[in-house]
C-alpha cells in the first residue's frame, strides 16, 4: 500500500500539511492535498525534492504548479490501462500490415496482368496507357510501403514508451515508498537472484535483522511523523553502511533486514557494528519544533548461509539472534550459533 499510517498518523500529518498549504495560493484541492501529505510523510523522495526545489527558489505552490507536481510524481501508473493501449496499438499496427499485404498482393496480380499484356502485340497508344497503368499502380504501392515505415516507427517509439512506464511501474512495485529501499517483494527478489548464484553463495552471505528499539514508546513520545523519520533516517544510515552489491529492505514497520554478500561472520558482525554505532550517536530533528532527538538505537541479528541452508533458514536464524537482542537488553549484536 501506498499510505500505511493509521488514523492517529494520518490525523497528525493533517493538522501539521494544513499549515502548510494555507502557506500557499494553491486551492485546497485533493491533489494539493495529496502533495503536501507525500511531502510531510517524506514517501515520496522525488517530490519532496521538488518542493523544495520549488521553494527555494522562492516559487509560490499554486494551482498549475500543484497540478504538475500531482501529474509528474505522484499519478500512478495504471498497467491495466497501459496493457489495453498496448493492444490496441498491437491491433492498430496488424490492421494497417493486413491492409499493405492486401494491397501487395493486388499489386502482384496487376504485374502479372500487365506482363500477361506485354506478350502481345500493342500499338503505341496501347503499350503507353499500359505504362502508364504500371507506373501509377507502383507509385501507390510504393506510398502504400512509406505509409506503413511511417506508422511502424510511430508505434515503436510508443511501445518504448509504454515499455518505460511499466518497468517503472514494475520497479515502484519493489520500493518500499517511506524509505526508497526495498519492500518485502523485493528482497525477496533479490535473495532469490543470489541463491541461485552458486558462485555468490560460494563467496559467503550473510543476513542481518534489525528492529528499533522501543519504537511504539518512540511514536506514543513524539509522534507518528517523527516515527517516518526515525525509520526513513534509519534506512539510509543501513544504506550508506553497505556496499552497492549488498541489499537493504524494509520488512515492514520497524523492521530491516540486509543481505551482506562476499562476506563471512566476522564481516558481518563488523557491518552490524557500524551500523549499531552509527545510530546510537544519531540525531532526529522533530518537523514541528526543530527539536533534535537522540538515544534511538537498534538490535541487530546475524546468521550465516551454510550448505544444506535456504534464505528461510537464514531469516529464521537472524530472527531468533534479534530475539535474543532485544532479551538481553536491546542496543546490541547477537550472532547464530547453532545449540
């Protein structure tokens, strides 16, 4: 789902993006609405960037403005929709090929009717009006053949085109919106790529749960927006601690896991470390009083791949390290280790 906040998030997101948007001419439309609540949520990236683009550039959010940034990055790709102009240009492009073939093959027949002509005798009168005849018949084939070059290239630029919107559909799909990196579906996407890599699992993998700590206290504290940005802040410090081979996913709520490849125990634990301290001595600045908080941490499991063992093992493994974590005091690492 897009929006995942609840009725208690979506009512704070309202009362602070309602400041916002009497801040400017815009008109309090859906679309106007649906902006701001993307730009406070931070779910959308490429937006929140072109705001503030926008805004720093001392441009007022007005009608036609909203209207763009709505129609640019935030309208959704509608594959069905997509799929149905796909088969209809398909159709468009099979009418007009059938309509060129008829007219080849009447064509053909013409040239053997005039070839038919040629064997006998035709005076000059005759033998003019039959060239005549050819010429004007290959002229129309020949605008028939430049008629169907043209619409031929006309579709393929638009099935690139459409081919562009539902790979980006099909990508946005796997992005999980608060945080730009991966969702659940995929991770698992991209766990399978590695595990059917045999040259990869050779290598060494290993996967780390993560969990916020106390993060439920951290949202009943300071809200369900400063809840996003613990979790948005959170995802880019994992991000930037991994190398670009390596996969980073939301699981859903406070939940993380990375995939680490090319990598053993020991460089694991070193990551998970990094990563440990990195958010430890983090600040989050809250949107509505600029106020920074510190003392958000994290607990971190790590399982090892193994011969004999499936990413279902791993993840298994990882969950009970993380449980152990969070039993033994939060704040830390804890590794598999087999009973």
């Amino acid at each position: 789902m897009r929006y995942e906040q609840d009725r208690n998030a979506s009512a704070e997101i309202l009362r602070l993006l309602i400041q916002k948007m009497a801040a400017h001419p815009a008109a309090f439309t859906p679309p106007n609405y649906t902006v701001w609540y993307e730009v406070v949520t931070g779910i959308n990236p490429a937006l929140s960037k072109a705001v503030t683009s926008l805004l720093d550039g001392g441009h007022p959010l007005d009608d036609e403005t909203i209207e763009n940034l709505y129609s640019k990055h935030i309208s959704e790709v509608n594959t069905d929709e997509q799929r149905q102009r796909l088969q209809n240009l398909l159709g468009k492009i099979a009418g007009f090929t059938a309509e060129t073939d008829k007219q080849a093959h009447e064509f053909g027949d013409s040239l053997q009717a005039y070839g038919n002509s040629l064997k006998q005798d035709l005076d000059a009168p005759k033998l003019g009006a039959l060239i005549n005849n050819i010429a004007g018949d290959t002229d129309k084939m020949r605008g028939s053949m430049q008629s169907l070059q043209t619409e031929l290239a006309a579709s393929k630029q638009q099935v690139e085109q459409l081919n562009k919107e539902l790979e980006s559909a099909r990508g946005e799909a796997l992005i999980d919106p608060l945080t730009g990196i991966l969702n659940r579906r995929g991770f698992e996407g991209a766990v399978k790529l590695t595990f059917d890599d045999a040259s990869a699992l050779a290598k060494g993998i290993c996967l780390l749960m993560i969990d916020i700590d106390h993060f439920k206290k951290i949202n009943d504290t300071y809200g369900h927006l400063f809840g996003d940005r613990v979790i948005r802040g959170i995802a880019e410090t994992v991000k930037s601690k991994v190398r670009g081979q390596d996969s980073v996913a939301r699981l859903g709520g406070e939940e993380f896991a990375v995939l680490l490849t090319e990598t053993d125990t020991a460089g694991a634990q070193v990551v998970a470390e990094h990563i440990r301290q990195s958010i430890e001595r983090a600040k989050v600045r809250r949107m509505d009083s600029q106020e920074q908080i510190s003392g958000i941490t994290i607990s971190i499991g790590v399982s090892t791949f193994t011969d004999g063992k499936n990413i279902v093992d791993l993840m298994d493994q990882a969950d009970k390290s993380l449980y152990v974590s969070k039993q033994q005091g939060r704040n830390r690492i804890t590794v598999f280790a087999p009973a």
